[in-house]
C-alpha cells in the first residue's frame, strides 16, 4: 500500500508508537500467529481523551504501516482517515481490556491452531514446561459468549480479566496485556510457546508437572531472566529482526 506518511503530523510519541505498532503487526504475521486478516493488537496513545491505535479491518498483518494504522477513540469511532472500517468485534475486547486496566498501554489478541486448540481443553494451560510456569503466574479465563461484538459482555470479560496479563479465551483463542508494545508481545511469544509444547507433549507418553512452588516464585525468575527489563530486553533485536524483513513497516 502507498498511504502518504503521517510522520510530521503526528507527535513524536505516537509516531514512535505507530511505528512500534506496525513492527508488532509485522512480527505476529512473521511468527504464524496471524488469522488473515481478523485478529488485532491495540495501543493507547498517551492523554486523557482515551484514544487507540488500531489495525485498518481488511489488511494483511505484513502490509500494516505506521501510517495505515487507525486511530479511534474509546466508542470506536474513527479519528483518522482511511478507507479501511474497524472491526466492532476486535474492538469490543481491546476497548474493555484498555477501559478496566489503566496500567496496560497493550492488548494483543490471536486465533491460533494452538491457542485455541488448548483453549478447548478443560483443564487450560497446565503446568508441564519453563514457559508455562511464567503464564500460570497472571493467567485469567473467560467464558465464550459467541463473536465478541456485543457491548454487554465487557463487564463479564473484565471481571474475568482482573489483574492477569494472561487471558485464555475459551473455544476463541489468546489474549495478552503488557504496560508496553514490547511487553505484550513477549508475553504472547511465551503464551503460545506454552501451547504449542503442550500439544506436543500431550501427543507423548505420561506428563510430568511442575512443582506448585516453582509457579509460585516465576515473577523474580522473570525480572531477572530479562534484567528488570521485561519486554525491552528483546525488543532491539525483534526489530533488527522486523528491519530485515522490510523496513517499510515504518512508512
């Protein structure tokens, strides 16, 4: 797509965002983790006004740019311009995750073979490998209540959600939170790195679980697996990563 660049017209932060945002599009779609064209990742942008940048409904995860992502304000409503609708399902989830949680600048969202796969298992994640040990320590479950458009099921998805920067939708796939871009994607590397290893090994011989107290103490091996940095640990390199692909994720 040739969109004429919003860099300029916008301020520095949520340019920087802009970009931050569509490297992220770019690497779900680089990962596999992306469903065409119906999965979404959000921002707020910085102020009081509530204000969210969103993919344009009806593009590819890798040919999302800075300058194609939408802004919309809390009740979905475009604020900028393009010819590109929102999708009101997407929306839905992303606008009740960001309204309970003033600590989350991101929510991430994917369908999954894996995600939704373990999804449907009754039992959820279980704990059976490193990565699900750092999931089982902030995970939330939510119901399913068919296609995520009605305005009504927020209340019952925040209320699930609570404080969890881990969300299984059931029968529907995964969600992540992060208080930064770089947060919420390693927190869905690491989200569906547990399905997949749990497929796997369920496809294997008897399952062999984690200690409860080895869960329990996950938050410091976290901070210091990643210096006290969380995401921003890896973020640099994911966009080396990102750069080589095609740098005109920035545009």
């Amino acid at each position: 797509m040739d969109l004429p660049s919003l860099q300029g017209q916008v301020s520095a932060e949520e340019w920087q965002l802009r970009c931050d945002l569509a490297a992220c599009y770019r690497l779900v779609a680089a990962y596999g983790w992306s469903d065409l064209v119906f999965t979404h990742i959000s921002v707020r942008l910085p102020g009081p006004d509530h204000h969210f940048l969103i993919n344009p409904y009806g593009l590819m995860f890798d040919e999302i740019t800075a300058s194609s992502l939408i802004k919309v304000d809390q009740y979905c409503n475009k604020l900028s311009e393009s010819s590109f609708p929102v999708n009101p399902a997407g929306f839905v989830i992303h606008s009740a995750v960001h309204e309970a949680r003033e600590d989350v600048q991101c929510v991430l969202h994917t369908h999954t073979r894996a995600g939704v796969a373990v999804s449907a298992q009754k039992a959820g994640v279980l704990p059976i490998s490193q990565q699900s040990t750092f999931v089982l320590a902030s995970l939330a479950y939510h119901d399913y209540e068919g296609v995520a458009f009605r305005p009504d099921e927020k209340p019952r998805l925040q209320a699930d959600l609570g404080a969890a920067n881990f969300l299984m939708l059931r029968n529907h796939g995964l969600l992540t939170c992060g208080a930064s871009i770089a947060d919420a994607f390693l927190n869905m590397y690491v989200f569906e790195s547990t399905c997949q290893i749990q497929l796997a090994a369920q496809a294997g011989g008897e399952l062999i679980s984690v200690d409860p107290r080895i869960v329990a103490g996950v938050a410091e091996a976290m901070r210091v697996q990643t210096g006290g940095m969380g995401g921003a640990f890896a973020w640099p390199a994911l966009l080396r990563k990102v750069e080589k692909l095609d740098p005109g994720y920035r545009s």
